[in-house]
C-alpha cells in the first residue's frame, strides 16, 4: 500500500484536449515536466493518463511505460497513478483487462504504483484482481451511493484510497452528494483512507469540503481549467498551489 496523501494529489490531464487549456500534458516529456512542477508546488502524488502518439488516452503497456518512466525520472520517489477508464478501451471489457494484465510484466521503474479503478464500470472485480497480481495498488472511484453498496458487496479490503468522487455534480449540491457516498461508506463498514474530489463546477466546492473534513483532495487540470473564482489558471502547478490555499484556510486545525 502506497503511503497516505495527506493534501494533495495532482490529476495532470485525464481526457482534456489541448483545445481546453493549453498546458496540458500530453506526451511524456510534457507529463514529467507537469508532474516536476504539480510536486514543487506541494502535491503528493500523481495521476496521469497516457497518451499514445495520436494523443488519444492509452492503456496499451508501452505508452503506460513510457509515462511513468519519464515521471519518475523527475519526480523519484514520488508515487505514480495511472487510470483504468472502461472509455479508454472503447467499452471493451475483454481488451481492457488484456492490456492491464500485461502491466505485470514491465519492469518496475515502468510500472505505476497505483491504479484507479471505477466500481460503476462492469469487469471491475476482474481489474482489481488483475492490477493485484500485478503488484499495483489500487484505488477504487466511488461515485455514488450505489457504488458505495457495490464495493461493500464486493467484500474486499486493502484499498490504497477510496475516492469519492462527484463527477457531474453541479457546484451548489456537490457537498451534499460528497456527504452522502461517505455517510453510506461508513455504514457499510468500507474500509480505507477516504480521497474527496469533484470535477468541473463541483472541484472548487469539494476541495474546500475537504479541507473541512481533514480529507485529502485532488487537482488538476484533469478536473478544472478555472480557478475558485472562475479566471484562467496557469498550469497544473498553479492549480495545486490554489487548492493547497483552500484547503488549508478550510481545514479547522489550521484556522
């Protein structure tokens, strides 16, 4: 199990086309330099989403390589994600878990430390036992109360984090639905480090809902292209050194 993110974790591009912001990362080289300066900045992880060499996200073992490779060149010792999306294969849930099992053989320098994996998409039981075998963590994406139900079900433990995550949440009710997914985690008896996050309007809201609950967050250009008030950001660094800003003047503690 990778150590526990504390703060920060930084998503560096996911899906988002150059067209959406112009410093996301896409080959290699560019996520390395994304990853040197999210760390600088304060994040305490990484999750990236290899590119193959038509920019579309990859899940092929050799673009995957290719990536952590070059993170960790710039980054040693950081701890590197990568994710497992159902959309990366085109929904195929054979071709998906074909390519993730190939992750065991890369050598270790190339292969991530953790993979985050979306309890909502089917063939998830598969995956885990795959990325397992493959001597990588896993985090599993909770999107819902209904994903909260599954993963209890599913009767597994040893999750590296649980991310809650409210991925098409508007701003004004994404606190609500983020306490929700907990509430019903807790009760279940999942066990793991809780990750809190949102995506598009629902990212600035739940970093400072993390910041108030003492949970770990996440950003990146993954996640948002504004800042908290809603003006053009820099980078990926400039993100993290937003977020870590607003978690900090949310977190009780550090009032």
């Amino acid at each position: 199990m990778q150590p526990q993110i504390q703060r920060i974790k930084a998503c560096l591009n996911g899906g988002r086309r150059r067209e959406e912001h112009p410093a996301v990362p896409i080959t290699p080289g560019e996520l390395a330099a994304a990853a040197a300066g999210a760390v600088a900045a304060g994040a305490e992880a990484l999750h990236l989403h290899p590119r193959d060499r038509d920019a579309a996200e990859s899940l092929d073992p050799d673009d995957v390589a290719a990536a952590v490779t070059a993170v960790r060149r710039r980054c040693s010792g950081m701890p590197v994600g990568v994710s497992t999306g159902l959309w990366i294969s085109d929904g195929d849930i054979g071709r998906r878990l074909a390519m993730v099992a190939r992750w065991a053989d890369l050598p270790s320098a190339a292969r991530p430390d953790f993979a985050s994996v979306n309890v909502s998409e089917p063939g998830f039981v598969d995956l885990v036992e795959a990325l397992r075998r493959a001597g990588i963590a896993v985090e599993a994406g909770v999107w819902s109360t209904a994903d909260a139900q599954a993963l209890a079900a599913a009767g597994r433990s040893g999750w590296t984090r649980i991310l809650v995550e409210i991925v098409d949440g508007a701003a004004d009710t994404a606190t609500a639905a983020a306490d929700a997914i907990l509430a019903s985690l807790d009760e279940l008896g999942v066990d793991g480090p809780r990750l809190l996050h949102g995506e598009e309007a629902a990212c600035w809201p739940l970093v400072a809902h993390a910041g108030r609950l003492g949970l770990p967050t996440r950003i990146g250009l993954e996640d948002t292209v504004v800042g908290p008030a809603g003006a053009p950001i820099l980078d990926n660094a400039d993100l993290v050194r937003r977020a870590l800003a607003v978690w900090t003047a949310a977190a009780p503690s550090r009032q």
